[in-house]
C-alpha cells in the first residue's frame, strides 16, 4: 500500500490502496461530522463551521487525489477524476437540502400547533418567515433538528456518489511495466 496516494498527486493507487484511503477518509469525515454536531449542540460550538467548511475543502482535495492516483495507476489520462468528485459534491448539497427542507416542514407543523393554527393557513401568512425564524432562533435545540438530517444527508450523498465511482475506478486494469514498454 502506497500512503502517498491519499496526500500526493503524482503517486498511483492500486484498488486496495485507493479503497483503503477513500475508507481512511470516509471515517474521519464521519467523526468531523459526528464532532461538529456535537459541538454545535453545546453552547461552546460557534466557531467551528469555518474549520468543518476547511476540512471538507480538505477532504475532497485527498478524494480527487486518490481518484486521480487510480487514473494514473491504470494507465488512463487523470482528468476523469473530476466527475465522481464534483458529482458527489453537488448530491451532497442536493441531499442536505432536501432534508433541511423535510425537517423544517416538520418543524413548521410543530409551530404552527404552538401558535394553534393550521400548518397551511400559517404558511400563507405573509409574516409566517420572520415569525417562523425568530420562534426556531429562540430553541436552538429545534434548529438541530434541522442540522442533524442535513449533516447525515449531506455526508451520505457524498459518500454514496463516491463509492459508487470507486467501484468502477477499481475495475480499472492496473497498468504494468510491460504495459508502459
């Protein structure tokens, strides 16, 4: 196994490599997530989203890093490595929306109980928004509500997308010196 493969772009990745290391980074995405909603969770966690938006940033260097090692060890030009990447990345926004969206619908229900009217005739309000975002800002504990499926979405769109693309990338013949002669 080539360690390499995972911080340079110049080194080749066998399949054990390249799926060791996208497992590598898988995990330590899952702890930055579990951590940065834990932090977020107590009241001392105001500062790391500019670091967990860094170390995604990070992360998805080493990915397409790994899949362009891949590309280089069978012999194929490297610059195919950018649709698995950004792919993943858009479902990931996709996902996270999508289940903000669900959760804050949810959440939408339980205000409009709490003011006791029907979740379709506060939604028609023109006041709904404002009263909506200053009724969830006063119970930091709802708006996780709404962090924790975006977060989880988020984190499993990408790696979906991602370990879909590897399964390909790892059927890719390895290129051997008779090859390259």
């Amino acid at each position: 196994m080539n360690p390499l493969a995972i911080i340079l772009p110049n080194q080749r990745a066998t399949p054990m490599t390249f799926l060791t290391g996208l497992f590598l980074l898988a995990v330590l995405d899952a702890g930055k997530t579990w951590y940065g909603l834990s932090l977020a969770a107590s009241d001392s966690g105001g500062g790391f989203g500019g670091i967990s938006l860094a170390l995604y940033a990070l992360m998805i260097v080493f990915v397409s890093f790994l899949f362009i090692n891949r590309r280089r060890d069978a012999g194929e030009g490297v610059m195919l490595f950018l649709l698995p990447v950004i792919l993943a990345v858009v479902i990931s926004l996709i996902a996270a929306g999508m289940l903000a969206a669900v959760a804050s619908f949810g959440l939408m229900g339980q205000y409009a109980e709490s003011v006791g009217r029907d979740v379709m005739t506060v939604a028609q309000d023109p006041g709904f928004q404002a009263e909506f975002q200053a009724w969830i800002e006063e119970r930091p504990e709802l708006a996780m509500e709404m962090a924790y499926p975006a977060a989880w979405g988020g984190f499993g769109g990408f790696w979906s997308v991602t370990f879909i693309f590897a399964l390909w990338f790892m059927s890719m013949k390895q290129e051997t010196n008779a090859d390259i002669a």
